[in-house]
C-alpha cells in the first residue's frame, strides 16, 4: 500500500533544491566578490543578491512543480531528470531576468549571474546524480523496494515482469499473480483469482496493482479499480494491444473521452523540430568548413588513383517516403558503380585502393554533410536507403515504414549499437524505432559523442 513515502520525497526533493540553489549563490558570490573582486567600483548589498536569490529558488521550485519534476521516477532513466533539470533552469533564468529588467534592477554583476546560473544547475544535477546512484544500488541490495501486485497472464504481464526482472535498480518486486485460469507452469507465484483481490490487498503490503487482463476480461475492470481506490493502491493498466503502441504514446481527448495516438513522434512537435534543424545548419556548416581542406585533399587523391568523378551521387529514400540525391566521395571503379538492387560486398574488387580507405574511415561520407545542410539529412537519424530496398523491407519487416517519419541521417542509434554493414535489418529498425519515440537533444548529443569515442573505422558497410 502506498504509504506517503513519494509525497514525503517529493517535499524532500524541494527542500534540497532550495538549499542547493542557495549553495550555489553562496559560491557564485564568494567568488565574484571575494576572490576576483578588484575593489575598483562599487557592487549591491549582500542581503541583495540573497533576496534575489531566494526569489529564483522559489520560481524554479513552482516551475518544476508545474511542469512534473518532483514525481516519481523510479522507472525513468537519469536521462529524463537531466533534460527536466535543464529546461527548467533555462526557463527560470529566463523568467528571472525579466523580473529583474522589470524591477529596473540593472546593477547586477554579470559575472556573478553568470556564475550563478552555473552553478545552480550543476549543483541540481550533481545532487541528483548521487542520489539517483545510491537508491539504485540500495535497490540491487533489496532496499527502498516497492511490492506490485499483477493481475493476470497474459503477455503483457510476462514482458512488464521480465523488464522488472532486467532493472533490479527500480526497486518493484512482484509479491505474486491474480489469475482466474492459471496455466500449469504459473502456479508458483499465483496467489489467488481476480475477485480475491479484495483479500489479497487487506493481508499484503502492496504498492501498485498492476492490471495485465486481455480484452475479454475487462468486465472485471470496474471491480478491480473500485478495490484498489478504496484500499488507496495506485492502479496500472497495461493495454493488452500495448505492443502496437509507441514508448511514449500520446494521450489526448475529445469532450472527456481519452484518445490514444499509436504513433506519436516528438519530432512532428514543431518546437523540436527547429531545434534539431537549427542543430543541423549549425553543425553541418561548421563540419563543411572545418573539412574542407580534407575534402580537397580526398578530391586530388581520387582523380589521381582512377579515372572519373569525385562525387558518387545515389538516389535514396528520405522523410516520408520522398526521394532525394545523396552524396559521397567516389570509392569504387567507374565501370563497378555501386548497384541499386544489391549490396556491396565487404572485400570487392569493385573499389579502389584509395577508396578502401575512405570507406574504412568513413570519410567518404563527408559529403552528406551538404544534404544535411540543404535539408534532405540530419546529422542524426535512421540510414537512408535506398528506393528498391526500402519497397521489399517494408513488406518484410515489420513497422519498417516508421523510420521515414523523420529525416535520415549520417550516424544513428543505430549506427553506435555496433548495427553498420552486413547487420540484422530487424535489429536496425528496432533501434531506428527506439531512437525515433524516444528522441531528445540530449539524445542526439550523447549519439554524437557516442560516434566520437567509437572513432572513425567503419567495417565495410
């Protein structure tokens, strides 16, 4: 049974950040004032800088409490904190300044708002950090566990209990099993029928009442959800079709009634959109400049070792379905052009000596940072393919299509799971799915640095 523990960290979780955000004023202070103040000009009171302080604390507590920050995230990655944390002292420092500008408080030191916006949001995360870290190895040791109660066999239940079962670090142990008809190999942890549920939560100390029914039981749904309201138990469905739904479906509703979006992408949000092609602009022309003495270089290479172009142009399926031009460094023979209709083999004659290279270090994709520019490509995505594979994968493999829901890109989740080359078409666009439901900034970076520290060696795709 919940017994107060989330509202009483939820409160706790204010408080430290309160505290934290003052820490960082502290500091922000001692160091603007105390250790690089150069005596020559005058500055605000103390108690000053304290008030203001204290006024951007509460902002950033009201904020996260509207914007969800202090609920349970036990079975959400540090990830979903981080990007929580940062948008939040973003949209404080932004909604602080203007109550300063509007205050005409305007002899703040600049130095120090800088200072302290630093440290407010490194502390916050630090913090957390450790926190999330030590519950999470409490909970591999058996503590801070929360006890579910799941009702049912099907396989809903049996996948959300093996997830259980792969990340100890959420704390959920399954005390047992409600099932009306339990098959013979489930009577091990079944601990009675549906209707004993009323029993069941008055003897056992139960958290959550997990509710995995296939869609011919759901007459029992007003029961179960009657029992678990008045024993105060929190109650979760699990939706017998859920494998036909995204990681994050979005929920909307008409005049009361909840509608669930079975593909909801957060790049179709227009927010997101601008961001990750502001991303795009910004890193492609900075890749473009950086390179370009290496392009030149690869350029005199090519028509020094063989005959013919030095751009290789393929056409390529991209977003939604649209055709596009995709360019890259020329690697193979003028007569061996690359087929539309099969792949390369690792260890063909077809390429170059010189070409050999450029793929082995990928450098011969260096022009794809013009298609990312011009808008056919995003520095990161699911590959791009071509038009010919993409008609006999989509009646082959299943969700295939949901890839070209967004724009392809030069690397991918993917790509930095080790999936390049000769690899499971299946593992690729499970991957590609994941990244596309669960797509983030922050998610777009950590592939970008992920594609860094795995270098350039490219396996021969």
């Amino acid at each position: 049974m919940i017994r107060g523990r989330e509202k009483f960290l939820a409160n706790l979780y204010m408080i430290v950040d309160f505290l934290v955000i003052h820490l960082a004023f502290l500091t922000a202070w001692f160091i603007r004032f105390v250790i690089i103040y150069s005596g020559d000009a005058g500055f605000l009171p103390f108690s000053v800088y304290a008030f203001w302080s204290s006024m951007y604390s509460i902002v950033f507590i009201l904020m996260g409490m509207m914007f969800s920050l202090y609920v349970p995230k036990r079975k959400k990655r540090f990830l979903f904190e981080v990007a929580k944390v940062i948008q939040l002292h973003v949209l404080s420092a932004f909604f602080f300044l203007s109550i300063l500008f509007l205050f005409k408080t305007v002899d703040f030191s600049r130095i120090y708002l800088f200072l302290f916006f630093l440290f407010a949001l490194g502390f916050t995360l630090t913090y957390r950090l450790i926190v999330k870290v030590t519950m999470n190895r409490m909970r591999n040791k058996g503590y801070n566990k929360q006890f579910a109660l799941v009702l049912g066999d099907g396989m809903q239940g049996k996948a959300y209990c093996q997830k259980l079962r792969e990340h100890p670090e959420y704390g959920v142990e399954i005390i047992g099993y409600l099932i009306d008809q339990p098959a013979p190999g489930d009577k091990e942890k079944v601990i009675g029928k549906i209707h004993d549920l009323d029993r069941v939560l008055e003897e056992k100390i139960v958290d959550e009442v997990v509710i995995a029914l296939p869609q011919i039981r759901h007459d029992n749904l007003r029961y179960i959800i009657s029992v678990c309201e008045k024993k105060g138990v929190r109650t979760t469905i699990i939706p017998d079709y859920y494998n036909f739904l995204p990681a994050k479906p979005y929920i909307d509703s008409i005049e009361g009634i909840p509608i669930i979006n079975v593909r909801d992408v957060p790049l179709h949000e227009v927010k997101n959109v601008i961001s990750k092609r502001a991303f795009d602009m910004i890193f492609s022309l900075f890749a473009l400049i950086i390179t370009m003495p290496v392009m030149l270089i690869i350029a005199t290479g090519i028509k020094m070792t063989s005959r013919g172009p030095v751009i290789f142009k393929q056409e390529r399926t991209g977003q939604d379905g649209q055709p596009f031009i995709m360019y890259k460094f020329r690697s193979m023979k003028v007569k061996e052009v690359d087929s539309e209709t099969t792949w390369t083999p690792k260890d063909t004659d077809a390429k170059t000596k010189f070409g050999d290279f450029l793929r082995k270090t990928s450098l011969d994709e260096l022009p794809q940072f013009y298609n990312v520019l011009i808008g056919n490509m995003s520095v990161i995505g699911p590959r791009a393919e071509r038009p010919y594979f993409v008609e006999k994968f989509k009646e082959e493999i299943p969700k295939y299509m949901v890839k070209h829901q967004v724009r392809p890109g030069i690397t991918g989740w993917a790509q930095v799971n080790g999936l390049r080359g000769d690899t499971s078409i299946r593992d690729r666009i499970n991957h590609d799915i994941y990244y596309i439901e669960n797509w983030s900034f922050l998610l777009d970076l950590k592939i970008v640095l992920l594609t860094i520290k795995g270098g350039l060696i490219n396996n021969g795709e």
